[in-house]
C-alpha cells in the first residue's frame, strides 16, 4: 500500500511540475511578439477578434466572407457580421455554459489530442468591445486559406454542419480539421493565424489575452 501511494505522489507531484512549466511557458511566450516590424501599407479590411473570457473568435463583415464559404452558411438577412472559431469538439457540444462544464470534458480537451469543430456566429453589428485588425487585400486572402483549410470539407468542398448543435438560432457547428491539446487551443488557432499572414502577435499562447494585448 505504501509503495502504490508513493508512486501515486511522484506521480502526482510530477503532474504539478508540467503544469506549472507549462502555465510559465504560456505566460512567458504570450510577452513574446513576433511580426513588429509592420510595413506602411493600404490595410482597407477591418475584421475583429472578440472573447468571450476564455474562447477568440475571428469577426468578419459578412461580404468579407468568400463566397464558397458564405453560399454554405446559413444566415439571417439582419446578419452583418460572422463569428468563426475553432474548437474541441466536445467541449463546444456538450458545454453550452461553463455551469455545465464536467471535470471529464475538461480533462479530455487537454491532455488528450481530441476531434475539433468550427463554430460560427451570427452578429447584427459590431461590439464596442471588440479589437480590431486592419489587413491588406493579400493577408485578407492569406488568413481565409488558412481558416477554409480548417474546415473539414469533402471531395467537391462541401463543408459538413453538425445540425442541431448550435446553442441558439444564431449559431452553427461545422465539422473540422486537426486535434485539440493543451498546446493547440482555440486561442492558439486565431494567434496561429494572425503570425502567418504578419500581424503583431504573439509567438505562442493558448490564452485569448496573449492575442487581445496587441490588438488595438
């Protein structure tokens, strides 16, 4: 009996160390921008980043939204702008409200790689309390790459609704691409994004405010 709580608290205490090694880590690298040297140019397109305390999502005027993408939406006319995020899929589904969060999905989403989905927002005008991201006609097309790829899609691009799953009337779920850890976060995602098309972000976070503080 001994033997197995000591193991149990190495065990236990080796856990602690990685997580707080990993809470330093996030921390530290989200203090570490990249892309600083920003060019004088046109930056016509204005999208928005907005959180809702834990979880980012990308916000696009819906004309922004390529048509591929926009003809499979579902929308309603008074809809201005769209919400896309990316996401474990379990977490999304199964956790409307964080009340209704259990240790089991929690624990699921980060430590073990798990199925993703895409999640997408109606909104009938811009918050004041969003930031907002102004980008050359080439990042503009560069991040819709990056966020269309993610989209799991079929063999003549098809992307695939989980019908029923939205919370309310104003938001859907799509399938999606890629695994969810700990080390790739919904918040990863968007800062991943912004790095390659050359925002100022940083150069890694799996939290919102790693992103949000750049950000005008």
């Amino acid at each position: 009996m001994k033997r197995v709580l000591l193991i149990f608290g190495k065990a236990l205490a080796w856990l602690f160390l990685l997580l707080g090694i990993y809470v330093a880590l996030s921390f530290i690298l989200s203090y570490i921008p990249v892309n600083t040297d920003q060019t004088e140019e046109d930056r016509p397109n204005r999208i928005y980043a907005h959180s809702n305390g834990v979880h980012l999502d990308l916000v696009f005027p819906v004309e922004m939204v390529p048509e591929q993408l926009r003809s499979q939406f579902t929308y309603s006319p008074k809809t201005q702008l769209l919400a896309i995020g990316w996401g474990d899929k379990g977490f999304y589904l199964d956790t409307p409200t964080w009340a209704e969060l259990s240790p089991k999905v929690a624990v699921k989403a980060m430590f073990l790689p798990s199925p993703t989905a895409m999640h997408v927002t109606e909104h009938a005008a811009v918050n004041t309390t969003w930031s907002h991201i102004d980008l050359t006609n080439e990042q503009v097309g560069e991040l819709w790459a990056y966020i269309i790829a993610t989209f799991q899609t079929d063999a003549s691009g098809q992307i695939t609704e989980l019908v029923g799953q939205g919370y309310t009337d104003q938001d859907r779920f799509y399938e999606a691409n890629g695994n969810y850890s700990m080390f790739k976060t919904c918040n990863s995602w968007v800062n991943t994004g912004l790095r390659r098309i050359g925002v100022k972000t940083a150069i890694w976070t799996p939290m919102d405010k790693g992103v949000l503080r750049y950000l005008k």
